[in-house]
C-alpha cells in the first residue's frame, strides 16, 4: 500500500513536469504575474504581528497554463524571530472542454506555527467552471494524490489524499473584486486526519499597477501537531504589484 502512494505521488510530480516540455507556439506575451507585501497579525498557535512577501508567476505558451507561488512570513517577538511559514507551489493545467480543465501540481510546506518541518504534497484531477458570468466566477474541483509530512513532535504523516475545492470570484467593478477559495483534504487512511482551508480576500485597485489587499486565512488540521492547536487564521493587508 505505502509503494502504491509512492507510485501515485511520483506519477503526480511527473505530469506537472514533464508536461513542460509540451511542444507550444508562443504568444507574444505569455508572461504575467504579481508580487505582494503585506502586514499580517496571527492568532491561534501563536499570537503576534509579522511581516509577508509572496509572488505568483503565470506562463501560458498556448495550451498549457503553468503557475508557480511563493509565500513567506516571519514573525517576531521582542526582536526575535519566533516563527516562520514557506509555502511554494507549482501547477500546471489544460482545458479539456469549453468547461472542463485537466490540472497537475505540487506543493511544498515549512510552518512553524502550527509545529509542521516540511509537508509535500501532490494531485491531479479535473475543475469544472461552473459559473462563467459578466460578475460571479465559481470552479470546483476534485482531485487524489499523496501527502508526505513531517512533524516536530510525534509521529511523521504518508497518506493518499483525495481533495474538493472551490474558487469564487466576485467582481464589484472593474476596480475591485471579491475572492473566496476554499479546499477540503481527506486522508483515505485515517478519517479523522482532514484537513479545510478558506482564504477571503477583497481587491482594489489603486491603478493599473497597484492593488491593496485585504484578506483573511483559515488553515484547520483536524488532528494537529501535539501541543498546537487545530486552527491557525491569519489577516492582513497587502500592497500587490502586478506586471
């Protein structure tokens, strides 16, 4: 069982990387992306006001649409740096209908807050646009993989994984915007060890390259890290620049 996960975590990696070497017809601008500070306060595990950066980098040659993320926060208690959180993502999709979009990607995690060293993870599945409007803009999503973690007290984690999200956009005007992306993570092994994450962010923009940011994170681990709690939210403003 445990090289079957193996096999599946190693098959997900390989389809977001190998499908790189896709042979595309360039457009003449398929970069984009944005990078962001922000001021973030945390309660939960650990109570304090810190510092953020993070950058998202988007390359579409012609089908395939690859993303790479970068997040990084530093807290600082007295001076000292009590904590810090990386998170690096990256995923590659393709449409496979007007609706319907294959998708491939991993991650990785390094959070302090919430006492995890290093957690990788990896899925592939299908998201559907179920809404597609002037306004509401809603995917959903259903996907496996395999999630290797390890802990700074107990026992490290190896679990296949099956995972739901939704992404809901909700544009006031062409100014501002409303996001609402939420994920529920199932460990096929052990019921009880579900993982949900919810991020609300609101956008303005103050011009055609600067936006503020407000948003407001939940990350929920049914069965933390012992001695931390299950919950950890962080909110925050941002200054994001996009290019």
């Amino acid at each position: 069982m445990i090289e079957a996960r193996r096999l599946l975590a190693a098959v997900t990696i390989t389809l977001a990387v190998a499908s790189l070497a896709a042979a595309e017809d360039v457009p003449a601008r398929p970069w984009s992306g944005s990078a962001e500070l922000s001021y973030v306060a945390t309660s939960g595990n650990t109570d304090t006001r810190s510092l953020g950066l993070g950058g998202e980098l988007q390359f579409k040659p012609a089908v395939w649409t690859y993303e790479l993320g970068l997040n990084y926060v530093e807290a600082e208690t007295d001076g000292v740096t009590s904590a810090e959180k990386l998170t690096a993502r990256f995923g590659a999709s393709r449409p496979i209908s007007e609706r319907l979009e294959y998708y491939a990607r991993v991650s990785y995690l390094s959070d302090e807050f919430a006492g995890i060293d290093s957690n990788v993870s990896g899925d592939t599945g299908v998201a559907w646009k179920a809404l597609t409007g002037e306004h509401h803009f809603l995917d959903l999503g259903t996907g496996i993989g395999y999630t290797s973690e390890s802990r700074t007290v107990g026992a490290n984690r190896e679990f296949a994984t099956g995972t739901l999200f939704a992404k809901y956009k909700y544009v006031f005007s062409k100014n501002a915007e409303l996001t609402d992306d939420a994920s529920y993570v199932h460990d096929f092994e052990r019921s009880d060890n579900w993982r949900f994450l919810n991020s609300v962010a609101v956008i303005a923009a103050i011009n055609s390259m600067f936006s503020l940011k407000a948003y407001y994170n939940v990350v929920h681990l049914n069965e933390p890290v012992a001695g931390f709690e299950k919950s950890d939210s962080t909110s925050g403003v941002s200054l994001v620049a996009k290019f």
